[in-house]
C-alpha cells in the first residue's frame, strides 16, 4: 500500500527546521563553549556550511528518487545493499537518538517548570507522539507547523532583545583552546543540522518533490544557520564563560541575564516547544527507514506494514518509538557524539553517492534539482567530512565502528539474499573494465520512480514507443539501407510486404526530406489498411546520410500508419517535436546503452500527454 502524498512546501520547511530548533540550541551551546571558547560561533557556521554539502547532495538525489527512507534509498541503489543496510540503519539510529535527546531535554526543562519525575514525561511524550503520526502524517505535519510558528517568534524576539546587551570583552580570548578545538566542536555540534535529512527521509510523502525538497531544504538550512549563529553570538556575549561553560540550559540563562527571571521562563518554555517539534518530526522520519529496509527484504517484512485506515508504517512507527524510550537511559554524551557521528557519515556516503551516478552513467537518474559545482562541491563535502569525525576522537570513531559492525550483521544475517540486487557503482565497474556486470532492474526500477514523482499517466504513444521495433547500427550507412532495413522489421507487423513498404518509404523522402534537422529525422507515410500504426526507433551512431546532414543523422522515427489512424498519426508527430526539443535528448540519445535504454530517452521525456483512446487491431 503506498503513502500518501500530502505534505508542501511549508510542511517541509517546519519538519526540517523543527527538528533542527532544539538541543542543538538550546542545550548544546553550553556544553560547546566550554570545549572551543567563543570560537564556538564558527564551530557552529563550520558546520553549516560543511552539512550545505551534504545536504545540496542529498536534495539532488532525493528529487531523482523520492522514495520513503530518504538517504538509504537512494545509497542502496548507488552503493549496494551492503552499504545501503548500514547506512540505513545509522541514519535511523541517528534520528532515533536524536528525538530520544530532545525528548530528555524537554523532561529536563519541564522539571523546572513542574515537580515530575523526568522519565516519566518523556516517556508519555513519546507516547502522545507516536499515536499522532500513527493518525497521520498530515496530522503531524499540521501539528509542527503550529509549533515551529510559535518557537520562531520566541527565538526571535530572543536576539531582539538580547543582541544590544552584549558585552564584547565576554568574547575573548576568541579561540583559547586553539583551531583544533573548533574544528572537533563543529563535529559535535554537526547533530544540530540533522533536521535536514528528515526531509529526504518523508519525501514519497510530499506532494510536488522536485519543487519543494530542494527548496524546502535550502531555505531551512539559511533561516536556521542564520538563527543559530546570532544565538550563539548572543548568548556567548552576555554570559561570562563561568557561567555559559557545561550549562543545559544557556539560552534561558542568556535571556535571565537580560531580562531576568521571566526571561528564563519564556525560553524555557520555547526550549520545551524546540524539543516538542523535534521530537514529532523525528518519529515521522526516523520510521520511514525501517519501512523502506523492510521493502528491500533487510529486515522482517512485517516492518514495512501500512496501516489500512490510516496510510502510515504504524509498525514502524512503534519500533522507533520503543528505541527511542531504551535510548532515554543513555549519557547526554553519548547520545551526542553518537548521533553526530552517524549523521557525518550519511552526509559524507551521500556526497559519494552523487559521484557514482554521474560517472557510473545510470541513465535514467535523473534528478529535477542538481547539485551545484559538481564533483567540487561533493569532494570538499567528504574531506570536511571525514576531517569532522578524525577531530571528535577516539570515542566516536568507536561508535561508527560500533554501528558499522551492526549495520554488517543485520546484513549478513537477515539481507543478504538481495546482494543480486543492481546498484550504480556496478555500472562504473562496468563502464571502466568493459565487462558486463548489469542488468537493466536499477534503470527500470529508477524508470518507475520518476513516473510516480511526476504523476505520469501512460498515453497511447507511451505504449506505441514500448512495442516500437529499434534498430542500434554502428557504422555509418546509406538513406536506402536505412529505409530497407526499417521496412524489413516493420512490414511483418503491418501485414505488408517489404519491398512495397520500401518502395513507399523511399517515395516519400524523394519528395521532400524528412530530415528536420543535422541530427533528426522523421520519415513518415501512409498506408493500405486499417487500425495500424507502429514506430520505429532508430540509432545511427555514425550517421545515416540524409541529403541535409553532412554530418549524417543520428536519430530517426520512421512511422508508419493507416488513414483511420491519421489523428494519432499527428499526435505522434507532435511527442515527437517536444521530446526532441529537450537540450539532453541528443546527448542521452547517443549515450544509451541498449534498445530499452533508447525507448526510455524517449518514454522519460517531458511533454504533454494525451487521453488515452481505444486501440483496436493492436498498434
């Protein structure tokens, strides 16, 4: 059963920017400035602007494969199931520590507002959140834009207030522990961007992907790199390091040194909203990795289960749920390093993820939103990467290796009977060792997916291009061998003979070329008969030697038709024109590896569909 698609652009915006808005501001500021000083502003921006790498990567890929599970689907299909069941499995950790971590700082802040026991608050939190993303993901979506509307105003009116009180000499000596210090700061803060993959993690469920991802992504990762900064800035001048230095709760103890003690309430009850949103959005994410797991046959199918009456993974739904109520009971440390460490790694396999399929050529990857500056941009995303998890030391390179060895045991235990499965760096193998190592299941599997992104509704020509005869010649060759060797394959479907069908093709361009262009060609004729139409695709890679190309043509549309199919005939003709308008076509033509791959240029095409109309006597 699929998920709905119910969530747009301003849904996007809150999940990602709720789940970013919490711990990450409001408890670690505290805890960071006693590792990197007041350099901890740039620990802060460092981190951006290394998780803008990753997350322009990940807005790429998402919007060529908006599938539940985000991140691991779209590794799997570039790395394999191997690294795809690790990977999966770490960003579901990730997020699922993540949630766990606000939940145990909204209990934190609440005991100061209530006398409660603060396990028991988070777990019930936990609790009325599963049920509301059970009822839905509208429901939840609804929810986090009320809260995230809410937090924002607080968090401004914070700076408003605050920014005229600060006190310059709080912010020296600006780095007293060294460059060293900020930079393993920026990779222990780097969980404060994990609310971006949240967005990749829900996109079978958005609406318009291909608009709203990439945007909804970018504009979260402005406003909140943007808000984090001017808090940081803010709180780090009106605190004295005594007092910010290992604090869990700095924001309200910034707003209490400005405004007093009603200051600390009002952040306090903002931390609590923060931790709110987090929370929910994390549950709605977290689940969906499971879920898309459990499709793929890495874990127990009874994972990937949707609710009848509700469309959400409610199996799911409660296994992220129980882990995160276990993860409660973990140091405030652990649950840190933990989750900034696998959430590095997401965004660092990502970035390698993009490389492979460009260079692996997997054709029918095709994403609405490209990266930009690539491979630049994703080769800085992978060293910064890699230098962030070398600077938070030992301890969290032995949870990565921790949850690596995890994330291989479930695969060799439960998924390795998909390890047929074909990925995108099989394609590179290929591509560069001329062994044939692929199937074409990864370019049909992409294939399906941008049908369902982009609502495609199949019309009479997409089933006319599907049965279509193709012919892949290498060498350059003559319009009359041509013209023969495409009346050979279509005069057994259309019940002619091939001589007479030659004879006709050939009349037809004596009386004016069907060369429309250097590169194109489009003969086309009528014929005896009734209810009859058929189109043949053909690749010349050498040209075929059309009056009006010195250069020969490269792709043909030979069409042919009775006269009851004239209309059709037109509309065909019309397909025609708009695909091969599109700048790509030519080059995706030329690149095509196969006779499918070539009716897919063609099929994957943007143009306008017709209604489809009854077929009699076949195609």
């Amino acid at each position: 059963m699929k998920l709905k698609r119910e969530l747009r652009l301003v849904h996007i915006f809150c999940i990602a920017s709720g789940a970013m808005i919490s711990s990450g501001i409001f408890i670690l500021p505290g805890i960071a400035h006693a590792k990197a000083g007041p350099g901890v502003i740039f620990s802060y921006l460092l981190a951006g602007l290394l998780a803008m790498t990753g997350m322009l990567s990940v807005a790429e890929i998402a919007t060529a494969m908006p599938k539940a599970g985000g991140d691991y689907f779209f590794i799997t299909r570039s790395l394999g199931p191997c690294v795809g069941t690790i990977s999966g499995l770490m960003s579901w950790f990730s997020l699922t520590l993540k949630s766990a971590f606000a939940l145990v700082g909204m209990a934190a802040f609440a005991r100061l507002l209530v006398d409660i026991r603060m396990e028991a608050l988070a777990i019930a939190f936990c609790v009325l959140f599963i049920g509301l993303n059970i009822l839905g993901v509208k429901q939840a979506a609804r929810a986090q834009v009320l809260l995230v509307v809410v937090l924002l105003a607080l968090m401004a009116l914070y700076v408003a207030v605050c920014l005229p009180a600060v006190q310059v000499p709080y912010l020296a000596p600006f780095v007293p522990h060294g460059v060293g210090a900020v930079l393993s700061t920026a990779g222990f803060v780097f969980v404060s961007y994990g609310g971006l993959l949240k967005i990749a993690s829900v996109a079978e469920e958005i609406d318009n992907p291909g608009r709203d991802i990439p945007l909804g992504m970018i504009l979260s990762l402005l406003f909140v790199g943007l808000l984090y900064s001017l808090i940081v800035f803010v709180t780090t001048g009106v605190l004295p390091s005594e007092k910010l230095d290992g604090s869990l709760t700095p924001i309200s103890d910034g707003a209490a040194a400005v405004l007093g003690r009603p200051g600390f309430w009002v952040m306090s009850i903002a931390a609590m909203l923060a931790f709110v949103t987090t929370a929910n959005a994390g549950i709605m994410s977290a689940s969906r990795y499971p879920l898309a797991l459990s499709r793929d046959g890495l874990l127990p199918r009874g994972l990937g289960r949707v609710h009848a009456r509700f469309r959400t993974p409610h199996a799911s739904i409660l296994m992220t749920g129980a882990v995160m109520v276990a993860a409660m009971f973990l140091k405030l440390q652990i649950l840190v390093e933990a989750a900034s460490t696998t959430l590095i790694l997401t965004y660092m396999l990502a970035c390698i993820s993009v490389v492979i399929l460009h260079e692996g050529r997997v054709q029918n990857y095709q994403p609405v939103f490209r990266a930009p500056l690539y491979p630049w941009l994703q080769i800085v995303g992978i060293l910064g990467f890699g230098v962030l998890i070398v600077e938070m030391g030992r301890d969290a390179l032995l949870v990565t290796a921790a949850l690596i060895v995890c994330g291989l045991l479930v695969y060799w235990f439960v998924g390795r009977a998909q390890q047929s499965a074909e990925y995108a760096l099989l394609h590179l193998i290929e591509r560069l060792t001329a062994r044939e190592l692929t199937t074409r299941s990864l370019e049909s599997e992409l294939k399906g997916i941008i049908r369902e992104r982009d609502r495609v509704v199949e019309d009479r020509f997409d089933e006319a291009i599907e049965q279509s005869v193709v012919l892949d010649i290498e060498e350059r060759i003559s319009l009359d061998e041509l013209l023969r060797m495409a009346a050979a394959s279509l005069a057994e479907k259309l019940g002619l003979d091939p001589e007479a069908l030659f004879q006709k093709l050939l009349a037809r361009e004596r009386q004016s070329t069907t060369a429309i262009s250097p590169n194109l060609a489009i003969p086309h004729i009528i014929v005896e008969g009734e209810h009859r139409f058929h189109i043949l695709l053909a690749r010349c890679r050498e040209g075929v030697e059309f009056s009006k190309s010195p250069t020969g043509v490269r792709a043909v549309f030979v069409l042919v038709g009775t006269m009851d199919e004239r209309n059709f005939h037109l509309r065909a003709l019309a397909a025609i024109a708009q695909i091969v308008q599109d700048p790509q076509f030519q080059k995706r033509w030329l690149r095509a590896r196969t006779s499918e791959d070539l009716r897919d240029v063609v099929l994957l095409a943007e143009r306008t569909r017709f209604a489809s109309e009854p077929v009699e006597g076949g195609l």
